[in-house]
C-alpha cells in the first residue's frame, strides 16, 4: 500500500540556529534566513519563526510587544487592556507580504509600551508587571496571542517553512546583533501559528529542537508562580523556567542551566565535596524545573545567547566562533553557508551549555566568569 | 575513465545523488564533489566500487548501506556517517558528529578527529565481514552501545580539550566485537557486560594493521604507527552474551 503524506518528504526533527555578534555588530536578516533556511529538511513547513535583538532602536526604552489576534474584536479588547496598562509610545500593525503559500495570517500587530506604574503598589517591579500582562492577555482574552515582550527585540513567527515566513516578515529589512531562528516538524502538538517557535517572554526568547516529556509537571511547577501555559507546545515552559530561575531567582546562567539539564545522581555521588552539595541542592530545589526528554535549545535575551543540549545528546547540536561572532546550529552546514570557514566549530558536550554574551552586558557575577 | 567533479554548491542532495548514480550507470567511477555543504546520503545505496572525494562538509547519513568503493571527505562530516553501511570505506579529514556507523555490518570508517555521542551502536559482523572504525580524537558518550560485532578503535591522537577519551555509558548493553582505546579508562565509564581484558600479541599484531593503514590514509598529518603503538591499549570485551535476553518475551 503506498501511504500518503502531505509533503513528500523524510521525517525528520525540527532545526534551529543562533547567530550572535559578541560586539554588537549588526547582522543582516538576511543571514539567518539563509542558515536556518539551509536546513529545511529538518522542518515539514508547520511552523517557523526568527527572535531578533537591536532591531528596535528607536524605541529601545520600551517594551515591543508583538500580538497576534484571530479578530477584530481580540485587538479591540487587547488594545482597552493594554491602554489600561500602558503608555502606548508607538503603535503599528507588523509590516507583512503575501508569498506564495502564505496568502492568510492573523492579524499582526506591534505596540512599544511602557507600564503606567499603579499608585497602590509597595513593591513595583516592571518585568513581573508585564509579565502579568502578557499572561491576562494570552489567557483572558480569547483569540490573542503575544509573541514577544522584550525591549528592542521582537519574535516573528507562523506556519509556513522558515524562507517564507522569512519573506512573509519581510526579515530582510531588519538588522540584529543576534539572531535566532527554527524550523518545525510538529509531532506531539498542532501547528499553528502560535505553536511557531521562538517562546518568549519579556526578552527571553527560546527555540526547541526535541520534545519535553516533563511539560505537565513543569507546567504545574510555573502556575505557582504565575505563569500561565497556552500556546499548546511544550517549548513554552523552556522560556517561562528561564525567566523564574534567572531573573526572578537570580540563579546563575550556568546554573540554571544544570536545574534544566541537571547531572546525573550517579554523576553527582562522584563529584567533590562542595560541588556535590551544590549539584544535589539544584536537583532537590529545582526538581520540577527539570527538562526530561530530548531537547537542543538556544535561548536568546538582551545579554547574549546560550546553547544547551539534554544530557544525552539526543538532539544534534554545533557551535562555532568567528571573529566576534558565534554561531550555534543544529547542522554544521546551517553555520557554514552563512560562515565558510570558521575560526573554531565544535560539538559541545551534552548538559553543558555554551554561553555567548555581548561583550558591553553587565549582568553581574550572575552572568560574568561564563564567557565563551 | 576520467573523474567527474560535480559543483555541489546550492545543490538539493536528492538532485545530487541522483545524478551520481545516473553516472554510476554511465560507467563514471571517480567523483569528485566541490562546495558540498550538508547535503545528505551521499553515496547512498551505490553497490559499483566508487571513488568519491568530498570537499566541503558532508551531510547526515553519508554513505548509508553502501556496499563497496571508497569516500574520502577532506572536511568534516555530520551526523550518521556509515549508517548500516556493509562494505565502503569512509575516510574523513575532520571531525564527525552522532550516530556514526550505526547498524554498520562491514567496511571502515577512519576519522581524523573527535567522533560524537553513539558511535557504532549496533555493529555487527555477519559472516566474513567485520566492521572497523578508528577515530584520531575523542568520542562522546553510548560509544559502541549494544555494539554486536566488529572493532571499535579509540586514539586520543590530540588530546586538546579537557575531556576523557570516551564518554559515560561506554559499551552498554555490548554483547559482541572488540573496543580497543588507547589508554587508561576509568572502569566508571562502562557498565557490567563488558571487561576489560589483557591486550595479547595477537590483539597488537591487528592493532598495528588497522592503525598502519590508518596512518596511511592520514599520511599529510605526519602520524607514525610505531609512535602511537608505543602507548598501551585497553580492550573492552563483553562477559555476557544477551544482556537483556531475560526481558524479551521469547
């Protein structure tokens, strides 16, 4: 019996690449269209979409929000809320083109905000109240979707293979000094538009090969701090346990990292004294925050870039560094067609992440002693 | 017949391969392939003795169930090289990535660098044929897991990074072939199918032939046989036969 699929095509998994310039020399859309685009075999043309840092110069104080609504009356009750909350500092819909086969989308839209501070509050704390934001809108209002939250930096993504969600997006005409990009093979959850990777909130953005077997314990873990899970992907607790376990417990990068891809215990009895009681506080602390089933992620924020494999390597993950620029893929060949001939390419060992960051963040001893 | 050089450059790999094995069919032997660039299963299926140079870094699954001739990758090679290949030789100038020689059941795969996780799970021998691999750098963890057949040859030539020469899970569940590492392995590494066992003169004697002509394949990176044969080997055998047989329901 011959079977029948919708592409002609070999299953395979999703891809992902990272390009970061370490001294924020901006890099042309075009780039990462081109690597990401040079592996669309791993993707089936269910979903793909791009994170870019430094694109919003002119509004670099405040929060992008990019929105994606089913309808008009979403907008409309997105727009009361957000105006409720907000200073609206700009706003516009998101510049789109009709390709080939992207003839329909919903509607896109972009608002640089800047919160309007409640006089009742003790404690404000700007991040956690648009973090708020963000959550009421995705889960109160029907038929919106924000697909990013950051300053200066904003998620592009929908159904369709990453050049012409590339083209739909018109990414071209952006410039970044870090990019990261995806293309998907759903297996476990549907392919919609907010189903496309990146997963962002505030300025975390994060791309997913893989799947994450634990997203309903760490789902329920997140919903008791706030975060609420509804984009249907199980990439969308990888974004929300980065911001919870860096900026709002302050864990090192590093750190958080082994929460995710934590140790074995049989790894851990062998370490020495010190590092043992630090690994086995991470296990017992942060249990609910680790990552099982097979993932290579990149997460991107306004600090750099970071890599990490599951402990096992059971998704394929490159790294390379030329110049002021590292690259992060999971083919070799997505970081060459973009970079011929690197000064150093590498398979990073699995659990340990490879950490890029902009050489003028500051981000403290939380981030410092772990340059690449 | 003269070689035949292809410009890979922008090439879709089934375009790629297609027109490889239409000039197999031609009666083309010789290729050489420029400006490759993770195009995939290069080579896949060909059964004709082939030559294939490969400039540029070779795709996932390179030479996949090939049967005879030999691929040289003056590169690096990604995921999957030698994937259930039975009798071809893969030569690589670089380093390769996952799942090499997965299911392999003859030929050789000799690379020049680090190899990564899962090398030569599933290997097998099947009648005259053994399966080698020999890998100049490191590898990662799973190396020769449920390996069945055939011989794992592990250098540790470069030794530039602060990595053990193989990672965790070495051998598991292998319950045929031999894994030869040069060097000490920490017994943590491995788990209880296999043993490590004295090297005799016969084991040197297949050592010094395997690594001989490795270091002729290699021979622009100045190694010398009787340099590396100088350090001692261990050698992992299995103790069991059918680790998991018990689990299975018959």
């Amino acid at each position: 019996m011959m079977v029948l699929t919708t592409r002609d095509r070999e299953i395979s998994g999703c891809g992902l690449a990272g390009i970061i310039s370490r001294k924020k020399i901006l890099i042309p859309g075009e780039t990462i269209i081109r690597s990401i685009s040079h592996m669309i075999e791993r993707g089936n043309g269910l979903g793909a979409g791009y994170a870019g840092y430094g694109i919003y110069p002119q509004f670099a104080d405040a929060y992008a929000f990019h929105v994606m609504y089913d309808d008009e009356l979403a907008r409309k009750e997105t727009e009361e809320y957000i105006r409720k909350h907000f200073h609206v500092i700009h706003y516009e819909e998101i510049p789109t083109k009709k390709t080939k086969n992207i003839q329909e989308s919903p509607l896109l839209w972009r608002y640089f905000l800047k919160p309007i501070e409640p006089p009742d509050v003790e404690s404000f704390v700007e991040e956690d109240f648009v973090m708020k934001a963000v959550m009421d809108i995705n889960d109160k209002i029907k038929g919106a979707y924000v697909f990013s939250s950051g300053k200066n930096m904003g998620a592009f993504k929908g159904v369709g293979e990453p050049d012409e969600i590339g083209e739909f997006y018109r990414i071209e005409e952006y410039q970044a000094y870090l990019w990261t990009a995806h293309t998907r093979f759903p297996t476990n959850t549907p392919g919609w538009w907010g189903g496309a990777h990146p997963f962002t909130l505030l300025d975390w953005a994060v791309v997913h090969n893989g799947e994450i077997s634990s997203y309903g314990t760490n789902k329920r873990y997140l919903e008791m701090f706030g975060y609420k899970c509804t984009l249907r992907t199980d990439t969308e607790v990888v974004a929300y346990l980065i911001d919870l376990l860096v900026r709002r417990h302050k864990l090192p990068l590093r750190i958080a990292a082994y929460a995710l891809a934590s140790p074995f215990w049989k790894d851990i009895d062998r370490l020495p004294e010190r590092q043992r009681r630090l690994f086995t506080a991470i296990r017992m602390v942060y249990g609910a925050a680790l990552l099982n089933g097979p993932f290579a992620i990149l997460v991107s924020w306004n600090g750099g870039l970071m890599g990490l494999n599951d402990r096992i390597k059971l998704r394929p993950f490159v790294a390379a560094v030329k110049d002021d620029k590292v690259y992060m893929a999971s083919e070799e060949s997505a970081i060459r067609e973009v970079c011929p001939s690197p000064d150093r390419v590498w398979a990073p060992k699995a659990g340990d992440p490879v950490i890029a960051l902009f050489e003028d963040f500051d981000g403290g001893e939380q981030f410092r002693e772990y340059q690449v | 017949m003269e070689p035949l050089i292809i410009d890979a450059k922008g090439m879709h790999y089934r375009r790629l391969n297609q027109m490889i094995r239409d000039k197999v069919a031609e009666g083309y032997r010789h290729f050489i392939l420029e400006n490759v660039n993770g195009q995939r299963y290069i080579g896949a299926g060909i059964m004709e003795e082939v030559f294939i140079e490969i400039h540029g870094v070779a795709g996932n699954d390179l030479g996949v169930f090939m049967k005879r001739g030999t691929i040289i990758v003056y590169d690096n090679a990604q995921d999957g090289v030698g994937n259930t290949m039975e009798g071809t030789k893969i030569v690589v100038h670089g380093m390769a990535g996952d799942v090499c020689g997965y299911g392999m059941r003859g030929g050789k795969l000799h690379i020049l660098r680090d190899i990564g996780y899962r090398t030569g799970i599933h290997m097998k021998t099947y009648k005259d044929m053994v399966p080698v691999i020999i890998i100049g750098g490191k590898a990662g963890d799973f190396f020769g897991e449920y390996m069945a057949g055939g011989i794992l040859i592990l250098l540790n030539l470069w030794d530039d990074d602060d990595r053990p020469v193989v990672g965790n899970f070495l051998a598991t569940g292998m319950h045929g072939g031999t894994i030869y590492i040069r060097g000490e392995v920490d017994p943590y590494l491995f788990g209880k199918e296999v043993g490590v066992v004295e090297v005799t003169e016969e084991d040197k004697l297949l050592l010094r032939k395997h690594i001989s002509e490795y270091c002729e394949d290699f021979k622009d990176h100045g190694l010398d046989v009787d340099e590396i044969m100088s350090e001692s080997f261990t050698k992992l055998i299995p103790v069991s036969t059918r680790p998991y047989g018990k689990i299975y329901a018959y």
